[in-house]
C-alpha cells in the first residue's frame, strides 16, 4: 500500500498559521468594535441613559440576529 503524503506540502508554515490566526482575531474584534460603536450611537440616539439587564438582553438579540445572516 502506497500512503500519499503530498497533502503536506499544501499544509500552511507555522508562521502562515500565526498570521491566519492573528488576522482572524483582528477581523473578529474589528467586528465587535464596530458593533459596540453602533450600539453607543443607537443608545444616544434613543436617550438609552445607561446599561441594565434587558438592554443587555436586546444587545445579545440583535447580534445573533446578525450573526445569523
């Protein structure tokens, strides 16, 4: 029996992984710094004074609801 190996050459350097890695949590808090931005606005366009458990509650909502799309 004959084992290919030559998906190993296709495999990503250690240094490739680190910087896909690093990109994807940039890309991810990117994300959440934009949202969290949207949602300071949307508090001071509706006079939101501050944060209690359901304007937490409506926050998780709507995130899900994008995360969903």
């Amino acid at each position: 029996m004959v084992l290919d190996l030559s998906y190993l050459a296709e495999q990503p350097s250690e240094a490739q992984e680190k910087a896909l890695q690093a990109a994807i949590t940039k890309a991810c808090l990117d994300s959440i710094v934009q949202y969290l931005t949207e949602v300071a606005d949307t508090m001071v366009a509706n006079n939101i004074p501050a944060l209690n458990e359901p304007t937490i509650r409506a926050m998780i909502s709507e995130l899900q609801t994008k995360v969903l799309q």
